[in-house]
C-alpha cells in the first residue's frame, strides 16, 4: 500500500474511533461488530476524508475544515440520525426536554454540532497531519474516488434517516437542518486563507499548557452542556457558553501555538484532549461497559508514545513510526511545519 493509502485508511477509521469509541458512544465490542463498524467509517470515515480533500483542493486553512466539521455535525446529527429533533434519542437524557423549542433539542444541537466539528473531523485531521506533515496539500482521492466516497456517505446518510431512527421531525426545521449544511460548506470555501493565522513565528505556552488547554476544553464543554439541564436556567445560557468555550480555546491557539516550531506544543494539545476521553471511559466502564478499559488503556498508552515522540524521544508502547514509514522515518523532525 502506497503512503497515501495508508493515510487515507488512518483518517477514516481515525474519526469514528475517537467519536464514537472513545466516547463510550459505542463502546470497543459495539464498535468493531461488522454492520457497525462499516456503518461508522461510511458515515464518519467518508466525511472527513470529503472535507479534507475539499480543503486542499480549495487550498483552504483550518478555518475552513472547523466549519466543514460544523457542516458534517449537522448533517450527522441533524439530517441522518435526527438525534437534533428526536426528544427521545438514547443519548440525549434530560437533553430531550431541556432546550427544546419548535421541535428541535437546541443544547444538544450546538454542543453536538461543536463536538463533531472538533473531535470527529478537525482532532482526525489534526493527528493525522502530525504523523504524516509532508502530504498536507496532497489530494489522496483521484476525482472517480472522490464521487465514490461521495456516494458511500449519501447512501449511508440515507440509510441512517429512512432506517436507523423513524422519527419524523418538523419538515421545516429539517429542511433548515439541510440548508445550514450547504450554507456552511458554501462559507468555508470562501473563508480567506490566512484568517485567523498565529501572529507568532514561535509558541508563546509551553507544551503543558496546552495539554491542559485540551483537556479544559473538552470537559468544561461536556460539563456545561449539561449542566443546567434540572435549574430554571434559561436554555439559551449554555447555548452561549459553550460555543463561547470553543472560541476562546481556538483564540488562544492562535494567539499561543506560533507559525512553526511548536510540535511538542500540538501534540500535547492533542494528549489533553485524549486525557478527557480516558477520564471519560473509566467512568463508562466502571458503570458497566467494561471494554472501556481496553480503549482507555490503549489511548493512555499512546498519549505517553506521541508526547516523547514529538520530543524526538523514542516510543515505548506503539512502533507507530516504523509501522507507517519503516525504519528510516521513524522519528520527527523536532519542528513542525508552519501552521497553515
């Protein structure tokens, strides 16, 4: 297999695994069971791959692939599942009736359409551009590929809204759920590229800063989405907060990561958002689903292995370089290409 197919098979089981698996969504068993798994990477495998190839064919940032990710959020949760009207969706507890106006669960909406954004596309991309820096304007899809991988999200889409959940929502909020996803895609391939583009040649915060960073991020983010779900608290506070949350994280990695220089600084960003998803399957798996100790094993492990290693420090657990280059690549650069 060529380096680009390798890639392409690692984003799209990459994103599935982390939102869905490490999530407890589906945990390690339900996850890798055939008809699951196929649906998954179908459905997630297939929208990262489509953003990331339209964002090097557009020669946009990642500006551009956050609001695809928003788009993908949508069109997941809102035009396939419906778990954005479904009051009764398995995930959504007191979600369900909290925030839910003219037939639609709003918390759930914005935190879900953020956490896809966020974790399922832009974390998949993140890594992967961390493991493979020298293909990040490479097309890995040649244009009948592309249609192909096109199809396999439209019929999976298809199945999941006319098979997985019969809950039929109110047209026109699901016609706007349709209308947002084009609208998004639409805005991201205008966005100019250099918006929002670190004014620092070099990191200003250390690499623990910004593992902590992470994992602020991603937990204060689960927390308040529900946090005021039995108050009298208006719906419309977390609604504020928690895309107020994810813009502050973004700005400060703006304004801390710098242009260059700053692998160690991405790859413990990365780890902290891992140590939420680890915290979070303990807690899944000490409430019964004990498979959740494999995956939080497993990312433990291998946040220790992509921390030393942006370091220029040998792995210890997984031989992930020697696996993906051979043994002449096994080991980074110590500074990562410029942030685009």
């Amino acid at each position: 297999m060529t380096e680009r197919g390798k890639a392409l098979w690692i984003l799209a089981f990459l994103s599935p695994m982390i939102a869905e698996m490490l999530s407890g969504s589906s945990p390690p068993f339900e996850f890798f069971f055939p008809l699951s798994l196929a649906l998954l990477v179908g459905l997630y495998g297939a929208g990262v791959l489509i953003i990331r190839e339209l964002a090097v064919i557009w020669n946009r940032s990642w500006v551009s692939i956050i609001v695809m990710g928003a788009a993908y959020g949508v069109l997941e949760e809102g035009v396939a599942v419906k778990s954005f009207f479904d009051p009764n969706w398995m995930d959504l507890a007191g979600l369900g009736v909290y925030g839910r106006y003219l037939g639609t669960n709003w918390v759930w909406a914005v935190w879900l359409t953020i956490f896809h954004s966020a974790v399922s596309i832009t974390l998949a991309i993140f890594i992967l551009y961390l493991i493979y820096p020298h293909l990040k304007d490479v097309r890995f899809l040649t244009r009948k590929r592309f249609e192909l991988v096109f199809a396999i999200l439209f019929l999976d889409v298809l199945a999941c809204t006319t098979l997985l959940n019969p809950y039929v929502p109110l047209m026109p909020m699901y016609i706007l759920a349709i209308f947002v996803v084009f609208a998004l895609t639409f805005y991201a391939k205008h966005i100019p590229k250099g918006f929002m583009m670190p004014p620092n040649p070099l990191p200003t915060w250390s690499p623990r800063r910004f593992a902590v960073l992470g994992f602020v991020f991603l937990f204060s983010s689960f927390f308040v989405s529900g946090l005021f779900v039995k108050t009298t608290v208006p719906f419309l506070v977390p609604i504020v907060l928690v895309p107020v949350i994810s813009g502050t994280t973004l700005l400060f990695i703006k304004e801390k990561m710098g242009a260059s220089g700053n692998l160690p600084q991405k790859a413990y960003f990365v780890a902290g958002i891992l140590c939420f998803f680890i915290f979070l399957g303990t807690v899944v798996a000490l409430g019964g689903a004990i498979d959740m100790f494999i995956s939080a094993t497993l990312v433990t492990l291998f946040a220790i292995d992509l921390t030393r290693w942006s370091r220029g420090k040998n792995v210890i657990f997984f031989r992930v370089g020697r696996l993906i280059y051979g043994d002449t690549k096994a080991k980074p650069t110590p500074a990562a290409v410029a942030v685009k």
